[in-house]
C-alpha cells in the first residue's frame, strides 16, 4: 500500500477514536486531552482560529501551508465532533444526501 493510499478518507475515522480515547486524559501529558479539559468553548474557539488559519494560508501562503492549516482545521473539528459526541459518519451522511439533491 502506498502512502497516498495509506493517507485516504479512512484516516479521519481512525483519527476521530485516537481523539475519543484521549477523553479523560491527563491534560499535561496530550494536546488533545487539554482542549477537552478547556471544554466545548475552547474546543470551538480554537477551531475558529484554525478556520481563520486555514483562510489566510489559502490567500497568501503556500500550498504546503495550506495543506498544514487544513489539517489542524479538520483536527479541530473532529476534537469539536467528539466533545458532542458526533461521529464523523453523521457528516459523511449529510454530505451524501446533499450530493442526491
């Protein structure tokens, strides 16, 4: 298997359980069990600024960086879907049905 192929859309599902067991971690020792700590305001804060990251890396910066900026937004928002609770599946199932509209 190569890279790319290792690199596909699964990686978010595998991505969104290692964010889920990091849930009642200690917040000195994981990234992820620290925004949790901070509770859903700061989750939703810090994916704010990611997005905002994400939109400035677009305009003015490199593809690399762009690519960096999108992969701390999609982080985020799986760390937001995880605090309430909301498997990435309930989105892979709303992007389908508006791809039928």
């Amino acid at each position: 298997m190569t890279s790319s192929e290792q690199a596909g859309p699964e990686i978010l599902v595998r991505l969104y359980e290692v964010i889920e067991s990091r849930k009642g971690g200690d917040p000195r020792r994981s990234r992820t069990a620290r925004l949790f700590d901070g509770g859903l305001g700061k989750i939703a804060q810090k994916l704010g600024e990611e997005a905002t990251e994400t939109v400035v890396a677009a305009l003015s910066e490199s593809d690399q960086r762009l690519v960096s900026e999108a992969a701390d937004l999609l982080y985020h928002l799986l760390v937001l879907l995880a605090a309430r609770e909301v498997r990435p599946e309930a989105v892979y199932a709303e992007l389908a049905a508006r791809g039928r509209a």
